[in-house]
C-alpha cells in the first residue's frame, strides 16, 4: 500500500523538518518533504515487510529520517549500501518479534 503523502502520521512532517535542520514554512517545502516521507516509508515497508511506525523511536524512524536526509541530498543512490546494517537489523527484529508472537500462542490440536 502506498503512503499518502497528504495524510502523513502526526507530526511526522514537522519532526522530519527538525530532523533536516528546515526551519521555515513554505508548500513548496513542505510538498517536497512530504513526497519524500512517503517515499521512503514505501521503501521501507518494502524492505521490512510490515508497514512500520515511524511515529516512535527505533530502527524504522530512524531509517525514515535518514532516507529523508539523503534525499533532500540527492543521495539516495547510496542509501542502501550506507545502512544495509541497519535495514537487515530492522527486519531481523520484525522476524524475532513474529516469532516470539507465534511461540508464545499454545498450540492447538
């Protein structure tokens, strides 16, 4: 499912511009923000295979913040490579996370 751009979560648009160092105001600022936002919780949906939540702390927030900087950066070639660690420590904990979920369910039969 793709991220809507204009129904970013809370806050989200005015941390990533924290995160960017964008102080001001502006649509067109703003829009571009946005669309890289939206990007790059796609990209990393993607990647994790669950959609993530960028709104608290951990790897997925983390890594959003960062596709946005290397975005803003014309960077993104590099994206990947620079946080291959970080992308498969992310999924890692996803499969550990589905697996205690699944451990801890008494088995049926």
């Amino acid at each position: 499912m793709a991220a809507d751009r204009a129904a970013l979560p809370d806050g989200l648009l005015s941390d990533v511009k924290n995160w960017l160092d964008i102080t001001w105001d502006d649509d067109a600022t703003d829009a571009k923000v946005s669309g890289l936002i939206a990007s790059g919780m796609v990209y990393l949906d993607g990647k994790l295979g669950v959609a993530g939540d960028y709104t608290r702390d951990g790897l997925p927030r983390t890594l959003l913040l960062e596709y946005c900087r290397y975005g803003r950066d014309s960077a993104l070639d590099v994206f990947e490579n620079n946080y291959r660690a970080m992308i498969l420590d992310m999924q890692n904990g996803r499969k550990v996370s589905a697996f205690e979920l699944e451990s801890a369910v008494p088995a049926q039969g």
